[in-house]
C-alpha cells in the first residue's frame, strides 16, 4: 500500500498514454442489454477470476467455504481466487491497457476509495452495470454511505458489496477508560508506553484520517473535494503530535509495524493495549476463537470513526463479464450477505436496505445474534465519517513515510 502515490503517477501516465493512442475506443456495452436470464446463460459453465485482498481468514472462510461451492452449485460457475489489492490491482490493469490485451487475467475485482479513484483515472473499469443486477433493488442508493466512495459518486461502475465503520479496541481488564481523542490519547500512551503503534497500512492510514477530522474540528471536516492547504496545515499539526510523542510508542517509535494483522497477536499476547480496524475493530470473531480475552471491547472515537463501503468491480477488459455479473449479483443478493453476516460472526453489516427486503429475508436478518464485544451497529453510525477524497490517504502514506518513519 505504501506504493500508491508512484501508482497513481502511473495511472496518470496510463491515462494519458491511452487518450493519446486509443481515442475512439468505445466500452463494450452489448451484455447490458440482455435481458438477465440471457446474463445467466451467457455466464453458466464459465470460470470467474476474482483478484481480492486475502487476509481476512473470517472472509476467506465465507469466500472458499460457502461462496466457492454455491456459486458452482447454483450458477454452475468456478469462482477463481486470487490475491492482490489496491496497487496490484491498478498495475495489472493498467499493464495490460497499455499493451492492448483484450481478455484480461482478471474478471472481477474487490476495490474501493483509491483504488476506485486510479481505476477510473485510466478508464480501468468496465460499466455501468450495477443497475443491471436484480440484487440492486434491495440497495439504498440514496445511502450515503453507499452513492459515494471516498467523495466520489460510484455511478453504478462498481457494485456495494459490504461495509465497515473503523474502531478502537482495548481490553477492559487492563485499561479502564480507553482515550477518546487526542489529548486522552497522549496522556494513554504516557502512562503505558509501548502499548500502541501505527500500522503502516489501510488502517492505520484510516486512523491517521481519524486523528486529522479531529484536528480539523467536527466529524465532516475533511468532506468534499481534496483542499491541499487544509491537508497541509493538519497533516502538520498531526506529523507534530505523532513525532512528539512517538518515543512512547511500541519499540519507541522506531519501528512501525507493516501489516495491521501482526497486531492482533500483540495485541492477544498483551503487547500492545490499544489497537483498531474495520468492521467494528473485528473483535466478535477473535474472542469466539479465543485469540482475544472476552475482556475485549471496541470503541468509537469520540469525533467519530470512519464507515465505508467495499465494492465490487469489473476491469474493462473482462473476458467474462457474464460470469463477473452473476457472481456480484449473488454476492449482494440477500441470501449471500445473510450468510456472509452469519459466517463472519456478526461482524459483516450488510449493504442491503431492511425496508427494501422481502419480509422472510428482513426476520432473517433480524434474527442474527446481535454482538457481544462492540457497540450496535446504530450506536456507531451516530459517529459515523465519511471516507475523505483519495487524495488524503495517498498523501498520508507518502508522508507516514518521510515526516514519522524517516524521521
């Protein structure tokens, strides 16, 4: 992740490389409009390439375990797993725009926010074909949340398929009053030194974002477009609390841990006493396996915290689009967010809008075990942000880098 200011430089290039080269390409558009019994026969038999980031093992149990076997058994389509996020994403697409490869290695692609944003920038998606789904009449697109990734309008080029709001977690038998903001948070990291870090990665990317809507003095500080001069000056007072303060940080601030998965374990063997992450912190799962103690709780900042949605998309390039169709359109059907919120151990919210849902489905849902170790999914959303522009996690990254971890 840490690649993705140079990978965006390469999408502009890609960009204009295929204005310059291949202007009267036209999207191919024929498959919109078959009717969607024409979709399914089109993608039965078929293999779908799915590239999606791995390193979930509650989702990788959804993905290999219910949806690999359901998608054969229902669609007679072979679901293709394979790994690779953001900046392998847009590599590969745009590797193979510029050497005009028409039958991608990929049908089918988990992105969202930067990824969405340096995709579009080089024509790297194919659509729009969300409204084409018949799953699509149970969304909400008026929904916020789920219209907009990362400021930008989706415009039905990548399909809802779940979504998160970021948490804090602390263990109640060693901490507590867990910090809520910024002075709380010093003064934390003061008395327990080494019990907290920053990962350099999607999350703790998010948490730097937190730290800089609170800086900037409400929830919606960082709504609307990318503004350089208020990214300039919090990302100061922000580098300024962080090198501040980071000789109290684990191993001193010397070292900051690459992939936010390794703190989990430090956070499990008492390590670290303050972590964070999407879907609610992931805290349900961990305890029920035993890797946290059921002392364990999530939190919300008291600025709020960051909801998201996650998406599916379709390279321009897709050999299957078909297949890609078929998948997604059961990925969002209520029966596959019903069991991926069942799988994942309540820790999956669904894209799916209650009101909207045939009434079996709704008591389904209704009827899932609400969670034991964070707050209610509508607590939280009364702290809920929005994702900032692109451009603020693409800048954070860089400057995580030369301003903290180079210094």
């Amino acid at each position: 992740m840490n690649s993705i200011k140079l990978c965006l430089q390469l999408a502009f290039i890609g960009l204009l490389w295929s204005s310059c080269v291949n202007e009267s390409t036209v999207p191919e558009t024929d498959i919109l409009h078959d009717s969607w019994s024409e979709i399914e026969k089109k993608a039965e038999g078929s293999t779908v390439a799915f590239m999606m980031w791995q390193g979930s093992p509650v989702l990788n149990e959804y993905i290999n375990n219910y949806l690999v076997p359901t998608l054969k058994e229902k669609y007679d389509i072979r679901l293709e797993i394979s790994g690779g996020q953001g900046p392998e994403i847009v590599k590969l697409v745009m590797g193979e725009k510029q050497a005009n490869v028409d039958d991608g290695q990929v049908d089918m692609v988990w992105i969202n926010g930067e990824t969405f944003f340096q995709l579009r920038k080089i024509d790297g998606l194919w659509g729009p074909f969300v409204e084409k789904l018949p799953s699509s009449e149970y969304v909400n697109f008026d929904n916020k949340f789920i219209s907009v990734d990362f400021q930008q309008p989706i415009e039905y080029m990548e399909a809802p398929w779940g979504m998160g709001q970021f948490a804090l977690v602390y263990d109640t038998a060693r901490t507590a009053v867990p910090p809520r903001n910024l002075t709380e948070l010093e003064t934390y990291i003061k008395a327990n030194p080494g019990s907290f870090t920053i990962s350099n990665d999607f999350s703790g990317m998010t948490l730097l974002k937190v730290f800089m809507a609170e800086l900037g003095g409400s929830p919606g500080s960082l709504d609307g477009p990318f503004d350089q001069v208020k990214y300039d000056k919090l990302s100061k007072q922000l580098w300024d609390f962080i090198n501040s303060n980071k000789r109290y940080f684990w191993k001193k601030g010397t070292n900051f841990p690459k992939e936010h998965t390794k703190m989990d374990q430090m956070f499990a063997t008492g390590e670290l006493g303050l972590i964070y992450g999407f879907s609610e912190g992931g805290v349900e799962s961990k305890v029920e396996q035993g890797l946290y103690p059921k002392s364990t709780r999530a939190y919300v900042w008291d600025n709020g915290t960051v909801l998201n949605s996650n998406f599916l998309g379709i390279p321009y390039n897709s050999g299957n689009k078909a297949g890609a169709m078929v998948a997604i359109n059961f990925m969002m059907s209520p029966e596959g967010q019903y069991n991926r919120k069942v799988i994942s151990g309540r820790e999956s919210r669904t894209i799916l809008d209650m009101d909207l849902l045939p009434e079996e489905w709704k008591q389904k849902f209704e009827n899932v075990p609400k969670r034991k170790y964070s707050p209610d999914q509508e607590v939280m959303a009364q702290k809920a942000i929005q994702e900032p522009a692109p451009e603020y996690m693409i800048n954070l990254f860089e400057d995580f880098r030369t301003e903290v971890i180079e210094k």
